[in-house]
C-alpha cells in the first residue's frame, strides 16, 4: 500500500522514533565533554595563519616583519605555541613542527603517542599535482613515529581549537600592539604567548589557564 513520507514521519514521530536536532549549545557542550576525556598532547592542531588580513599590522606586514604565523595547539589543554614565517611552505610547517616536537620530547612527552591534525593547505601537503610521496612536514610525522589526520576539505571547525586560537591572537595582540623593529615584536609575541599559556583564564575550560590544566 503506498503511503507518502509526511506520513511515515508523522507515524514515526508519533512513537518516539524521530531523534531531536541538537542545538549548537549542546553540540559544542558534547564536544567539550570528549575533549576533556583526552590526555594532554594526544590530540594537536596545527595550522598557518596569514597575516595580511589584519588591518592594524597590515604596514608591518608590508615591510620586513613576519608575513605567516604558523601556530600548534593542544586539544585537552589549550596550550598554544607558534612561530613566524616569511614564506609559505611546507619546509617552515615542517621546521616548526620538528622544533615543537624534540621540545615536548625533552618534556617527557611520548611522540608516538601524539596524533597531529591539520587541514589540506599546499603548506601541509604539498601541491595539489604532488605525486613525489609525503611532504616534508609528513615525513618529520613519521620520524617522530606520531600519527597524522588530515580534515575533510573545507571543513574548518575540524580544527577549531587552533582557529580559536587565531581569532584570539589576533583580538588581543595584533589589533592592539604596535612595534618599534622586528626584535620588539618578537618580544611582545612571546609576552602574548606566555600571558595566554600562564595567565589567561578560558570560560570554557572552567575559568582554568592552559598551564593549570596542564598540572592537574
């Protein structure tokens, strides 16, 4: 007997077989509660940020200063690190993330336990026509045994964590600060960086700084 499908839901949502659509709240909520369940540098995201968009650093930009930060954070913590970059390519993503690595190492941070996550930038694959095998970033993930996900294209949220971060840097510091040379800045991002790991409290994170996390 044919029967439409507004008849079928209706039938359906009548017993209680129809499952809600979760608000964004509750899916961020969700999230959240995963999240935390992680152990400290299992889960990192790695990312590069381009600094021409930013209205008030753009005269720097257009002058000797950095042109790209290339910035990692840990999921469970929410401690970040990141460094600066004159060219987008996948050798500065793979520097940065070797630097990052033997420091965690030195840590007592087990590589091989660490998953790397980043998106499909030409600076973490390569070009799109790249049949030479994995990039150098790649290949500094298999030397240092970690594992590596890659998120679907166009799908930014997969790496919200380190997004977040860029959003924050960027309301914080760079709309902000102003600079008398190169070695001010420097300076002043590595002031930010210890502010956000040492001092800054995260609501989300129940009003905890990344390093008090790190110690509980």
């Amino acid at each position: 007997m044919p029967c439409r499908a507004a008849t079928i839901y209706r039938v359906l949502k009548r017993n209680g077989l129809v499952r809600k659509r979760k608000k964004k709240v509750q899916v961020k909520h969700d999230l959240r509660v995963i999240k935390a369940l992680l152990r400290p540098f299992e889960k990192i995201q790695i990312d590069l940020k381009e600094l021409s968009d930013i209205p008030r650093y753009y005269p720097y930009y257009l002058s000797n200063y950095p042109r790209y930060q290339l910035t990692a954070r840990d999921v469970r913590t929410g401690l970040m690190f990141y460094s600066y970059a004159y060219e987008k390519t996948t050798t500065n993503v793979a520097v940065f993330t070797y630097l990052l690595g033997q420091h965690l190492e030195q840590c007592g941070v087990d590589l091989s336990l660490v998953t790397w996550q980043n998106d499909n930038g030409s600076e973490i694959i390569g070009a799109w026509n790249n049949q030479h095998g994995p990039t150098l970033y790649e290949t500094i993930l298999q030397k240092m045994k970690s594992q590596n996900v890659r998120i679907p294209p166009a799908r930014k949220t997969y790496n919200s964590d380190v997004e977040g971060a860029h959003a924050l840097i960027e309301n914080e510091f760079y709309d902000i600060e102003d600079y008398q040379d190169l070695r001010d800045f420097l300076n002043k991002a590595f002031t930010y960086s210890v502010y956000c790991n040492y001092q800054r409290k995260f609501r989300y994170k129940r009003g905890r700084t990344p390093i008090e996390i790190m110690k509980e």
